[in-house]
C-alpha cells in the first residue's frame, strides 16, 4: 500500500503521541489533534509503571466472588457509584464472561506478546527523544505480609511463570536492606527486574511530543465533534475549532474513544476505570522501588512519592470522589510510619477499558484508512510505543511481528 500522505491522530495521550512520533519517523505528515497539550489528560498522573510484565487480565476465575468484599472495605481496591450500576451492568457482565480459564489463557498470551515488545520499542524511542535519564531500571517490589497472601495470587503468578517473566524471591531481611523505611510487617516479596519505572510520566509524553514535532508533527488544539467519510474512506477529522483534512485517521482518544468509532459504524464495550493518586511533595521518607501492594502502588517521583491506583466505576462525568485520593494516603501512614502527607495534591484520570483487558489496535473493518488504538487500561504507558510501532506498520502495509487478530475492533 502506498503510504499515506496526512494522518490525523485523535488523542494526545501517550499512546497517540507515540503513534504520531512512529509515522513522523515513517515520513508521513501527521497532525494530533486534542483539546488538550500532549499528556495532560490520563497521561498526567498514571503511576508510572513499565509493567511489562502485567500478563494477566483483570477478570480472573473468581475476580467476581471478591467483589463483594471490595465493595464493602472503605480501603478497598474498588468502588461503585450504585447510581451508575444501570449504565455499567452489559460491561460487567461481559468482564465477568471474559474471566473463564481458558478464556484467561488466550488474553494472557495476547497481553504477553505484547509486552514482549516493550523495551524493544521504548527504548529507541526514549533515547531519540533524549528522555532516559527519567527511566528508572530497579524493578518493582509486590510486597506480601504473609505466605497467605502471596500463594492467594498464584494464578496470577503461574500466568507469569509460564509465559517467561523473571522474578525473584525476596524474604523479610533483604526487603529491610531494599527499603529501609517500610514498617517490618512484610514477610516476602518478589522482585520483578523487567517492571519498572519513570520518574514524570507526563514529561515523558511532552518529551516524545516535541521530538515528534522537531521532525514534522503538527498540533491542532480542538475536540473531535465528527467526522467526514467519502468512496475513499475518511476524509476529515470535524473539530469543535476547525476542520482537519486527511488521508487516513487513527482513534487514540482513550476513554472517549468508543464515540468517535461509533462515529464510524464500530461499537465497542469500553468503560473508563476512574483511577487517583495522591503526589507527595515532601514525603519525609527513601522509596527506592516502585512498590507493588495489590490494588496500588507507590513510585519515587521527581515531583515528590506518588500513591496511586484503586479503580472506581462511576463513569466519565460524575465528579470525583476525593476520599479516594485520601484512602492512598491511610494506607501509606501505615507502610511507612515517618511520611509526612503534607500538601499533597489529588488527581483523578480515566483509564480505557474493555472486559478482555486487551486493548483494541488495528484497522477499521468499514474504512480501509481509519485505524484504532485505545482501550489499554492500566498499561497505556507500557503499551505506547509498542502500539505506535504497530499502528505505523499497518498504516504502511507492513506485516506487523504479532498476530494482530486479538486486538480487533470488531472482536466483541
């Protein structure tokens, strides 16, 4: 397939950054287009994980019988805005039906030869951009106060185990060495060399933003309201302050995705997991790692500690619940007795997400050049650049390096 002159990319997240960095390297003439900078959106205050090694989708034979007791625990991992169960019951339902074992067998593999690719696609990218000093390569720490709770997690650790990922045993004396200031109530960890971390993930998407623009990218600042399609496919992006004329599109949009696909005759089951972290200015106290506690984490920033995580189901529009942002802050006092919580800031973003846990990348079953990249959930970081090297193959005719078939649009 000849090569597309001008390619407008919906979204400025990480992952539509990234894709609009791959085809400017690719040579095409690509515009972003969004309401917002690159990354001020989900991007801005994600937990900074390069989770490569996160094979396991979120629906797991008995994810569904824990839920009740999520529910019920004000620390919880989960919460629901019952208001909102109506709107949010078909999602369930399906997430609950994409957590049978040989279900979870096949989404594991898919997520696996994604993350595969990671480094591979990162790397490059970080370097051109002149971002890897904020790439920090200690590993993650999932941390465990009993045997209990880790052998509690051995599904997820046998999906690992068996798809490659290294780790490594920890005990509660080389846990005191990794990180002196945790309190000594954990028994083990394990540690994961190939899950780790940036100190500003928003930098990260500005930075690959301004390499992208050094070498061709276009911005236009405005909200996707529509869309123009002709006997060739799509020929125009219809904004809320203009109009962007193109020869193909990709849908990078994040949670507001699925609209902008309905736009053009693709329904998809995509839920926004409405995700908070508390930032630490001063936190008075060493983390070394990214920590790893379940439902959350703890990342060593730039900016200050970042608490982030827990996933709350209320949809897009429904104000925050800041008590969310405050329960990260409770159960860190308890992890690390010195932190000081003073002047944190809360954040609140909106994860994409499908009942597979797969994200959708590929091309459009109805339009030969519209093109969709969204849905990653908690791994849009982990994902970008691998989806962007993706997304610039199947734009250019390329056979990507990975069955592409998982992904598909039209899947569900």
């Amino acid at each position: 397939m000849a090569p597309h002159k001008n390619i407008a990319v919906i979204g400025a997240g990480v992952v539509g950054t990234c894709i609009a960095a791959k085809l400017v390297e690719d040579g095409h003439g690509v515009t972003l287009i969004d309401p917002l900078e690159p990354g001020r959106a989900t991007s801005y205050g994600n937990a900074g994980g390069i989770a490569a090694t996160s094979l396991a989708p979120l629906s797991m034979p008995g994810t569904i019988q824990k839920v009740p007791g999520w529910l019920m625990d004000p620390l919880g991992p989960l919460t629901i805005r019952w208001s909102y169960l109506p709107t949010l019951a078909p999602w369930l339902w399906r997430f609950w039906r994409a957590g049978t074992p040989e279900k979870v067998e096949k989404q594991a593999d898919a997520l696996s030869a994604l993350l595969k690719r990671t480094y591979d696609d990162w790397e490059p990218l970080w370097k051109a951009a002149g971002l890897d000093r904020l790439v920090k390569r200690d590993g993650c720490l999932r941390l465990y106060e009993s045997k209990a709770d880790y052998e509690a997690d051995a599904a997820d650790w046998k999906i690992k185990r068996d798809r490659g990922v290294r780790s490594e045993m920890i005990d509660r004396h080389e846990i005191r060495q990794l990180e002196p200031d945790l309190a000594p109530i954990y028994e083990m960890a394990v540690l994961m060399p190939e899950w780790n971390f940036v100190t500003d993930p928003h930098r990260i998407v500005t930075g690959v933003a301004d390499y992208a623009t050094g070498r061709g990218l276009k911005h236009h600042r405005g909200k996707a309201v529509g869309v123009r399609t002709g006997a060739s496919g799509i020929e125009a992006v219809i904004t809320d302050t203009g109009v962007v004329a193109c020869d193909a599109a990709v849908v990078a949009a994040g949670a507001w995705s699925h609209e902008i696909s309905g736009w053009l005759g693709s329904k998809v089951p995509l839920e926004t997991e409405r995700g908070y972290h508390m930032t630490l200015p001063k936190p008075n106290v060493e983390v070394r790692h990214t920590l790893h506690l379940g439902g959350w984490v703890m990342t060593p920033m730039e900016m200050g500690l970042r608490l982030a995580g827990t996933v709350e189901l209320a949809g897009r529009t429904a104000p925050p619940n800041w008590k969310r942002a405050e329960i990260l802050v409770e159960r860190a006092k308890r992890i690390l007795p010195k932190l000081d919580a003073t002047d944190g800031s809360p954040w609140m973003g909106h994860r994409p997400s499908l009942p597979d846990s797969l994200p959708v990348i590929g091309g459009s079953p109805h339009h030969r050049n519209v093109f969709y990249a969204f849905g990653a959930s908690h791994l849009g970081l982990t994902e970008g650049a691998t989806t962007g090297a993706l997304i610039a193959d199947l734009v250019a005719g390329r056979t990507p390096s990975i069955d592409m078939t998982p992904y598909r649009i039209d899947r569900f």
